[in-house]
C-alpha cells in the first residue's frame, strides 16, 4: 500500500486535485505522511552535505568524512523538515481559518509534507550555495512558486474552498511568512 500512498503524493505534487482528497482518505495517510517527511530530510540533509563538501573532506579523520559528520548533516535535514512541516502547516492552518475556513489541522499537517518537496529545489540557496548564481536563484523562485500551489491545493482539498478562495488563503500565509522572514533577516 505504500507503494499507492507514494504513487498518490507524486500526484500531488503535480496539482493533480483528486489525489489530495484519495491521500487524506487514505488509511495508509499517516505511514505515507511520515514516510514524504523522511525524504524531504534526507533531501534537505544530501544537499547540505553536498554544498559543504570541501568542509566535511577537511577533516582527518576518515571516520569523521565518511560517517558522522554527513550523518549529523542528515539529521539537521530531519530536523528543518519537520521544523519547517510544523511551520507551514500552522501557517495554511491560520490562511485557511482567516478565510472562514474549519481549520481541519490534523488534514493539513497530514498533507504538508508533499508541499516540502517542491521546497528541495529552494535548499541550495538556503545552504548558501552559488551564491548571486541565478541558476539557484531561479531554483529558488521555482521552489517556492511551486510549494504554494501545492499549499493552495491542500488547502482547497481540507477545507473545501473554491480553487481562488484556496489561493488567496495560501498567499496570506506566505505573505505573512515573507514579512516574518523580512523582519529577522539581518539587512545588508
């Protein structure tokens, strides 16, 4: 089943609408949830490792090369991916209740992880790899464009919202992110 839980997310993450509602109808929903998170970390991890490569090869140690020091780089991946899970999954909670939604946060957070994926092609720029290269600055644009829509499509899926209301409910959440990250982002 998990096999039809994955083919499902992969649906979702090219907008298809009725694969929303199949995953969150899904018995499977949580295993599948859970199993999207641990990719997404392992991801944001293996990007991690890779724009730090000449820093891990610096040590002596082969031991430290090889195994602890990339698997430390894997778990701070788990980490920002289920930190970054809770965060968005608050944030669609709150955009979706600000337009008159039921809220629905367990559906939301079930669902969230799929928006994650789309955000790996975000992760080089948030490494600080190629910096001013405006390959990882496009992949960033891309990233996050995309990790909207999906984030609008979850939103229309819990709350039964119109695509335009899902939308708009989405972009006040990632407004609101965007001038919270403004407002901590050290200027210069």
């Amino acid at each position: 089943m998990k096999q039809g839980v994955m083919k499902m997310v992969g649906k979702m993450i090219t907008l298809n609408e009725p694969s929303f509602r199949s995953f969150l109808e899904s018995p499977k929903t949580k295993v599948g949830s859970n199993l999207v998170l641990l990719i997404a970390g392992a991801g944001y991890g293996a990007i991690s490792i890779a724009s730090n490569a000449s820093y891990i090869l610096s040590f002596e140690s082969m031991l430290l090369k090889a195994v602890i020091v990339p698997l430390i780089f894997i778990l701070f991946g788990l980490l920002m991916a289920f930190i970054t899970k809770i965060g968005l999954a608050l944030l669609l909670w709150a955009g979706a209740k600000g337009m008159g939604g039921k809220g629905l946060l367990r559906d939301i957070n079930s669902a969230v992880p799929a928006a994650l994926l789309p955000g790996l092609l975000a992760a080089p720029y948030l490494t600080g790899a190629g910096d001013g290269n405006i390959l990882v600055l496009l992949l960033l644009l891309g990233g996050v464009i995309w990790m909207y829509m999906v984030s609008a499509k979850i939103i229309q899926a819990t709350q039964n919202f119109t695509a335009t209301k899902a939308y708009l409910a989405a972009f006040l959440a990632f407004l609101f992110l965007a001038s919270v990250y403004y407002l901590i982002m050290p200027a210069g």
